[in-house]
C-alpha cells in the first residue's frame, strides 16, 4: 500500500507528531514548515526531514500532501486547519481545538463539505490506562455514570511564562484551555460525551499576575479556573485547573468517575506524567479495590491511530465533534466567569 504523505507545522508540539508518524509503515512525513527558522532547521535535521517550508501556508501550496498536523500556538489552528482542508488533506489538529466554539465549528463543517477527517490530539487518552479504564465503563462496570471529577493543578508551572499561553490574543485562555482541556476530554470520553445543558465557571488570576509584574511580561489569562457542568442525563462534571497554585504537588492530574456500581479514577504518579488507574467496586456484599497491573496493553499514538484509520477506513477517535463540544464547553465556563453567574447551552450555544 502507498504511504501517506505527511507534513507537520509548528514544531515545538510537532516534532512528537513527526516521531508519532513514524511508528507507522504507511506514513512519511515528507515535509515541516514553522516560522522560527532556528527551530526549522534544528527539527528537520533531527529526524533527517529535508523539504523545510516558513510557513505553513507555502508548504501546502507547494506539496502534494494527504495529512497535515497543525501544532501551531492555538490561534493558528483554525486558519491553518481551513488551508490544508482546502488542500485536500486530512488534518491532526492540537489542543484545543481552537480558541473558541465558533472557530472550531468553521473547521468541523470545512472538513465535513471536503469530506476530510479531522482529529484533535487529546493525547491522555492514549495512554494504557485510559484506554483499559474506557474498556471497562463500556463493559458497564460502572453502572450509571452520575458525578465525576477532572482537575489538573500545579504548583508553579507557567508554560513559556510570557509568552504565548500567556496571551489571551494568541491562546484564547490560561489552564483552563491549555490543561483543563485535555482533562475534561477524558472525563467526557469516559462518561460517553454526554451534552452540556448548563456551566457554572469561576476564574482567578491572583498569582500569575504578580508574578508577572514582577518580571515585567504579558500575562492576561486566568492561572486558575474551576468549573462545574450539568449534562441532559442528569450527570455533572466537575474540571479544575491551574498553573500556578498553592499545593503540595509540582504537578496534580486526576479524573475520577463515580458510578452506581463502581468508581474509578486516573491519575498522575508521583508529581510525573506517567499514570495509575484504579476501580472501586462492590461484589456480592464486598468492597473491592482493583488496580492495573503493569505491564500493561500497549496502545498507539495518536498520529499512528489516525493513520491506521485512514488506511483501514475505519473511524477515529478524538474527533472534530468531540473538539468542538469542548470548545463549546469552555466558552461556556469562560462566560459564566466573566458574568458571575451559570450559563446555559441550548444547541452549542451560550444563552
Ligand atoms: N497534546 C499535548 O499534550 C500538548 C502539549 C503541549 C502543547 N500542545 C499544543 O500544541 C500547540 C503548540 O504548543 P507548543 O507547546 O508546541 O508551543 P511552542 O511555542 O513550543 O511551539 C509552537 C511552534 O509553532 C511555531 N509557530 C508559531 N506560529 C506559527 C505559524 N503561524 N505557522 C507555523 N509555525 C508557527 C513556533 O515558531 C514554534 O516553533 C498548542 O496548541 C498547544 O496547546 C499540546
């Protein structure tokens, strides 16, 4: 079978998007393109990549493409995502899917009308644990899915403090589109991406802000954010987030579902980003911890799951769909924050 003709723009995120492609026979990536010519030059060495564009846009018109990661700061998604849609290629998009519900529902119906996927990299779930903790809430191990929890915290932990997270014009948010993001996907996939009735969002920015006065940078974005959100089965959600907060732990993620007949919960070992997953069951009278036990089932990465679903034809998950409903999500807590009161979603949309 052919290979599929790969390129990938933005290369901070994206020299993991180019090591995720090459785990798969059927992919090469054939070309990069960033506009910091530095890191253009230090990527494409470092996995030997010889065709190097400035930018994303002369890339496509000068390739012949199949799929193209867009991993660009997050203002550049939505732009980027229509150009290589139009280019007829298939597109890997980061997280989040854009810097607002609006944007992300302009690249959703683009790649619908050119019948061409579109994935968002929700990378945490592609992890052993998530994916055997999916498996046994699909089993119905859980019984009904009714409240859960999802937070991702640090204690200082600022990305590129300064820079573009830290903008609101180029990120669209702080921890709360950058980390929470990744964490409320995973509680939503779990739960089976129930629809948000209404979201009730508080945000803070008490720490970050000194801190960048005191250093004289740009930082106009929340550094902690909480947020709670009902679903129309009856089921809530709540996401925490933080950048910069007064804990014990360098870094906290932890989502926890909590079920009729079992609970579960993902989380963070010892402050790293490798993982743990437990469920919490009671057997014929019993209570009943259970733990994963490594080794555990290898999964793929994200870049080799989507390839493999193009090739085989097969769907993929993290979908477009799914990218906007987070988005949706977001903008909703966003809102209620800047309003001090809950906000409804009817169809998508904030009321
Ligand atoms: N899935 C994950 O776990 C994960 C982790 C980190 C970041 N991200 C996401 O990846 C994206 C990039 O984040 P990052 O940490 O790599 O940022 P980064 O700043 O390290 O890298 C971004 C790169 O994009 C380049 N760039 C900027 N504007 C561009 C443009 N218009 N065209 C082409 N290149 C451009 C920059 O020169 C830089 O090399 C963000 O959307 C972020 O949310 C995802």
């Amino acid at each position: 079978m052919k290979k599929l003709r790969v390129g990938v723009i933005g290369l901070g995120m994206g020299r993991y998007h180019i090591a995720g492609y090459q785990t798969h026979p059927n992919a090469e990536v054939v070309a990069v393109a960033d506009v910091d010519p530095t890191r253009l030059a230090e990527i494409g060495d470092k996995f030997g990549i010889a065709r190097r564009y400035p930018s994303g846009e002369q890339m496509l018109h000068d390739e012949k493409l199949d799929v193209v990661s867009v991993g660009t700061p997050n203002k550049f998604h939505k732009p980027l995502t229509l150009a290589a849609l139009e280019a007829g290629c298939h597109v890997l998009c980061e997280k989040p899917m854009a810097m607002n519900a609006d944007e992300a529902r302009q690249m959703l119906a683009a790649a619908q009308q050119a019948g061409k996927r579109i994935m968002i990299n929700f990378s945490y779930r592609f992890t052993e644990q998530s994916m055997a903790l999916k498996r046994q809430v699909d089993a119905g191990v859980l019984g009904e899915v009714y409240y859960a929890r999802t937070i991702w915290h640090r204690r200082r932990g600022l990305p590129g403090f300064g820079g573009w997270f830290s903008q609101k014009a180029l990120a669209g948010g702080g921890p709360l589109i950058d980390l929470g993001v990744h964490r409320l996907d995973l509680a939503l996939w779990l739960m089976g991406y129930p629809k948000p009735v209404w979201v009730m969002g508080s945000t803070y920015n008490r720490i970050g802000s000194a801190l960048a006065k005191e250093k004289g940078v740009a930082f106009d974005v929340e550094d902690l954010a909480a947020g709670f959100i009902k679903f129309d089965n009856g089921a809530t959600l709540e996401v925490e987030a933080s950048w910069a907060a007064n804990i014990a732990e360098k870094e906290l993620m932890e989502t926890r579902l909590f079920g009729t007949q079992g609970g579960l919960v993902q989380r963070n070992v010892e402050e790293t980003y490798k993982f743990e997953a437990e469920l919490y069951l009671e057997r014929n009278g019993a209570q009943f911890d259970m733990k994963l036990h490594p080794p555990t089932p290898p999964v793929p990465t994200p870049m080799y799951h989507f390839v493999d679903s193009i090739v085989s034809d097969a769907p993929h998950i993290a979908t477009g769909e799914e990218g906007l409903l987070v988005m949706e999500i977001l903008d909703a807590l966003y809102q209620s924050a800047a309003e001090g009161q809950p906000v409804k979603i009817r169809d998508g949309r904030t009321q």
